[in-house]
C-alpha cells in the first residue's frame, strides 16, 4: 500500500506547527490556518487572489479539481490573518485586487511543491512523525470537523465526497475505530 499523507491529529501538534510557520513566515502561517479551516484543497487555496479575499465575509470559488462551485464563510481567525497579511505585504510593495494571493520571492504565484517543502520543515521541526503532505491540511481540517460534529454527511458534502464511506476513509476514521476496537478486545 502506497504512504498516504495523514491527518494531524493533535491539536497541540497543529498549534506546534502554526508557532514554527508564523516565526518564520506570515505567508506559510496563512496558507496553513487556511487549509486547517476551509478544508480547500491546496490548489485552490494557492488559485486566490486578493480580490477574492480582502475584505471579504465569504469566499467563492470554482474548485480546480472538480469544477464546482463553492461558497463559504471566512471564520474571524482567517479574517484578521488575512488582513494582517494584507498590511504587511502592502508595506513592501504596491498590491493589485486581482493580483495571486500567495506568492514567492520573485513575485509568482506560489506552487504545491514550495508548500509542501515548508509543511514538511516544520513537521520535521517539531518531531512529528507521519506521513505529511500538502493534503494534510484537508485531511485535518476533515478528522477535526468530524471530531467536533459526528456529522458524516455534511463533511462529505463540504469536502465534496461522492459517499461517506469515501469521507471516513479519507480522515483516516477506520483505521481509528480499528485500532480502537483491537486495543479495547481481550479474551
């Protein structure tokens, strides 16, 4: 079987993760808290530009991979991070609304592999030891939605799930009840 990037788990991990990443870069911090909290998968976190945040109560989008649209609210920790982004950024330079809103050193839009880098540091970092990817934000925000509201079905809705078998196995679910079920059965 194939190693399948992972769930963090943890809350003390993420926040761990969020620490190293907002040290070392207001950019990676937000792209982190934002696929932690909107459960975007990270080609569409990357596809924003300004204008489709800045000052903004709810976002809309077209997801690449599956072309629907999507709407949602922005909850207040991703407000006020994305508008303290926004400050900074302006002070180095002038921003333009339909201009990308993560970029890197030469002004491009970021890409996957550059994200994956910065997640994989900061997992490293701090000693967490699963398989991490840039899905790892989608799956956490997915394990931890479930966690908090047992509700299967809106998840799969969110996430865009064909069925909530496919949501479960996705957060990693089953193998949690597995796992669970086994260290919990002696004879």
């Amino acid at each position: 079987m194939k190693n399948l990037v992972e769930p963090i788990r943890n809350k003390s991990d993420i926040e761990a993760i969020e620490y190293v990443l907002k040290r070392n870069s207001a950019r990676n911090h937000l792209i982190f808290v934002f696929g932690l909290n909107t459960g975007l998968r990270v080609s569409d976190i990357l596809g924003l530009n300004i204008d489709d945040v800045k000052n903004k109560n709810y976002i809309e989008i077209h997801e690449k991979k599956t072309g629907k649209y999507k709407k949602f609210p922005l909850n207040n920790k991703l407000k006020k991070l994305i508008k303290n982004y926004l400050i900074k950024r302006a002070e180095n330079y002038t921003i333009l609304k339909e201009e990308p809103l993560f970029v890197g050193k030469k002004h491009y839009r970021l890409d996957r592999s550059q994200v994956y880098r910065f997640l994989n540091k900061a997992c490293i970092e701090i000693g967490l030891k699963i398989n991490v990817g840039t899905h790892t934000m989608r799956k956490s925000f997915g394990y931890h939605f479930y966690q908090k509201y047992k509700d299967v079905a809106l998840l799969q809705k969110i996430l865009n799930h064909s069925n909530p078998s496919i949501t479960l196995r996705y957060i990693g679910i089953d193998q949690d009840e597995i796992d669970c079920s086994y260290k919990n059965f002696e004879l």
